[in-house]
C-alpha cells in the first residue's frame, strides 16, 4: 500500500485523528482550539467516515463542562 503524506499544522493533525477514533464529538468552540471543532464539524457535514465506517456524530455543547463530560460518557 503506498504511503499517503499531508502537510497540516497542529490542530488539523489532532482533529484529523481524533476524528478517526471516535463514533461522538462533543465540541465546543473556544480559541486556540476552535479550528479543531470547526474541521470535525465539517468532516461530518460532509459525510467523511472514520476508520470503522461510519459519519462521527457531532454535537455542539453549551459549555466546556458539557463537552468534557461527552468524553467522559462515551468512556463508560
């Protein structure tokens, strides 16, 4: 298999994989990560799977609490 290389700066890199890993975003848009929840939030919209097949489901949380806590939920 030939190897793909993309050139990106920190948060598309984090995005990019995490976005990958997982089945539920909770985003919640602040600066210096903004840029991350705004790729997830596209890369969904536009019907991107993840590496098990499926669109990331992506909701869009009223406070860093709330986004903290989905990660949390999912671990359980």
């Amino acid at each position: 298999m030939a190897r793909k290389f993309k050139t990106m700066d920190g948060n598309n890199a984090a995005a990019y994989v995490s976005y990958a890993f997982t089945e539920v975003a909770g985003i919640y848009p602040i600066t210096p990560s903004s840029p991350m929840a705004d790729y997830v939030d596209q890369w969904s919209a536009q019907g991107l799977k993840n590496i098990f097949g499926t669109t990331v489901k992506v909701s869009e949380m009223q406070s860093e609490a709330g986004a903290a806590g989905t990660k949390i939920i999912k671990l359980i």
